[in-house]
C-alpha cells in the first residue's frame, strides 16, 4: 500500500449480519450492521436467505457506511472483505461484491479472515492489548484460545472439541424456548437467577490442556429439562420464573467458569499480563464481570470489545486487512470463499 493510502472499506457478510465500515488510520469513521431477522421464526440461521438478505442489502449499506463517514467512494484508498470461514453463499456476496469494487476502481483488496477480525476488534478500542497476549475468541461457530505472539502471529492453545460457547447459549435458549440468538436471552434472564442453583457440570475445567468442550454440558441441561418436563413446548417456554432465570443463570455461570478458569491458567502459564476476550459472547454480562474480577485478582489487564464490536461487524474486519495491508500484502482476484477458514 502506498504511504498515505489508509481510507479502508471493509465488508462483513459470513453469516447474518451485512456489515460495512469505514476505517481511516486505524480509526471507524463509520460501522453500519444489519442484523437479519428472517431467521428468528426458523430458531437460527437459515443459508440461503441470509445469501438472499445480503444481495438486497449490500448496496444500501455500503452507501450508508460512505454516507456516515462523510466519504464518496473517490475516497477510498482499499477494499476487505471477508472470505472466511462462514457460510459459503452468504460469505460470496460480500467477498464478491469487494472485490469487483476493488477492481472497477483499480484499488488494492486484501481478503480477511473472520476470526483474525474478531481478535483485532480489541484494536478498534483507545486502549489496545500489549503483544504478546491471549485471546479468547467466543462466537457462535468458535471458541478458540489463542496466544498472540506479534501482529498477525498466532499460536492456538486450544478449542472447543464440540460445541462452541455462542452454539451452546443458542441450543440450550432453544430447549427453554426463549428465542434466537440465545445468548443474549440468557444473559438478560439470568441477571434475575440464581447462578448456585443447579451444579451442571463445567468439562475439562481442570484438565491439563487448553480445549473447552460444551456438549455434555448442553447434554446436561437438556436432561435436566425433560426429567422435570420443562422443555419448550411449540417453541415457547414450560419453566416460569424464577425457575426459568434459575436454569439460565446455572447453565451461564458453568460456561462461565470454564472460559475463564482456562484463560486464567493460559495468562498464567505463558506468563502473560495483557488477555482480550473477543467475538459474540465476549457481550455476556456474567462473563465480563467474571473476568474481570479473576483479572485484578491475578494482575491481569483485561480488555473487551465494546459491545457494538463484539457481536459480528466489519470494522473489525477492514482493521485487519488495513494490518495485512501495511504488511504489504494484497490478495488475487481469483481468492474464493472458505468456508472452514482457520486462524492457525
Ligand atoms: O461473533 P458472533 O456475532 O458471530 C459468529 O461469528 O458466530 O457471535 C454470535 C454468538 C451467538 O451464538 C450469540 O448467541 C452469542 O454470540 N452472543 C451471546 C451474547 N450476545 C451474543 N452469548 C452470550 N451472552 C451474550 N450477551
Ligand atoms: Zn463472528
């Protein structure tokens, strides 16, 4: 890139949020998202209307974004654009449409990796980790423990071997009947429940390695449930407050104490002073709290995306490719969509 060229376009379409931002310097100058609603009555994301929803979307958003920023497009200096992982027809649209827009203005275009936005979301904050640090990426589809050696170096301590955290908020809000996305459902219902109440099981919390594992804790609730007929009947919930904000707040706090318990002891074993939790469920009420406390307690710094950044956006997705591309890269035309993509 050459110097002064730092006007970002970036484009986030994995999964069912249509996203656009404008970074300059490193600095959001404007983060438009639109969360598709289409899928609530379906209990969680259906592929092809999220493809279909960001077509009709894409255009209108981006204009938005430019509108915000107080930018036409004269102005912009690249485009990055998401290509992985995520859902192949709804990653298309946005990987697509950035690159096309890239080559009709003869701009450079770099293709960035879902997740490595989501660990430089921290980044669109003032105060920004030191390397190396630990992040904790929790979102719907990932919960990856990740140490950050230098920009853009990663090393994976670990991941979930089943379920990711944000897959298991929205299973076990399923089975209560209280709505899609679950996580922040539960995260509202619990602040009323007791999170004692029930002892469901945190796997693997003390184990030697770094993985997570929430399927026997989904198991759990799920048994739970239908030994006291509780599950949800034609979508809405059988268990009523207080029991219902009981079971929320049980089933929180078990997630809650394994992610954080790993962390913990990863900061502690890599002698790291500086850890960011980012993605979806880094918005959880409990778990930022939780977090924070184990912080001061053990000399941490603790860093969280502010909410709007926690949740799937392309702000975090243009900072990344603006890194790459001062790292000289740039990314061909022929880049396609990967669904799988992983960070290391
Ligand atoms: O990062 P994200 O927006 O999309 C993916 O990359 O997957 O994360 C979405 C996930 C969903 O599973 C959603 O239930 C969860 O993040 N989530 C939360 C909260 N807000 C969103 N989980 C727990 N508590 C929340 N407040
Ligand atoms: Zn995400």
């Amino acid at each position: 890139m050459k110097p002064g060229m730092n006007k970002i376009l970036g484009i986030e379409t994995s999964c069912d949020e249509t996203s656009v931002a404008i970074l300059s310097e490193g600095r959001v100058c404007a983060n438009i998202i639109t969360s598709q609603i289409v899928h609530k009555e379906y209990g969680g994301v259906v592929p092809e209307l999220a493809s279909r929803a960001h077509v009709k979307m894409i255009v209108p958003i981006m204009n938005a974004a430019l509108a915000q920023a107080g930018f036409s497009l004269k102005d912009i200096d690249a485009i990055a654009a998401v290509y992985g992982p995520g859902l192949v027809g709804a990653l298309l649209v946005g990987l697509n449409y950035g690159k096309a827009l890239a080559w009709s203005r003869q701009l450079p275009f770099i293709g960035v990796n879902h997740m490595e936005g989501h660990v430089y979301s921290i980044f669109l904050e003032d105060e920004k980790p030191e390397y190396p640090f630990i992040c904790l990426t929790v979102s719907g589809g990932h919960t990856d423990l990740i140490y950050v050696k230098e920009p853009l170096t990663y090393e994976l301590l670990g991941r979930t071997r089943d379920d990711a955290a944000g897959e298991a908020f929205d299973k076990v809000a399923k089975m209560l009947g209280i709505g899609y996305p679950g996580g922040p459902e539960i995260d509202k219902l619990a602040r009323t429940g007791n999170p004692d109440a029930i002892n469901f099981p945190r796997s693997y919390a003390q184990a030697e390695h770094y993985d997570f594992s929430f399927s026997g804790l989904k198991t759990a609730v799920l048994y739970y449930l239908r030994d006291r007929n509780l599950l949800a009947r034609d979508g809405a919930p059988v268990a009523q407050s207080p029991e219902l904000n009981d079971i929320c707040a049980s089933f929180q706090q078990a997630v809650v104490d394994t992610l954080v318990e790993k962390t913990r002891r990863a900061a502690t074993d890599y002698d790291v002073k500086h850890v960011a939790i980012v993605g979806g469920v880094s918005a959880n009420s409990r778990l930022r709290e939780v977090f924070t406390s184990m912080a001061s307690r053990n000399n941490i710094h603790v860093y969280f995306p502010r909410l709007e950044y926690c949740t799937d956006n392309a702000a975090m997705a243009a900072y990344a490719g603006w890194l790459r591309l001062l790292n000289g890269e740039t990314s061909p035309a022929s880049l396609a969509a990967v669904p799988n993509l992983n960070i290391v």
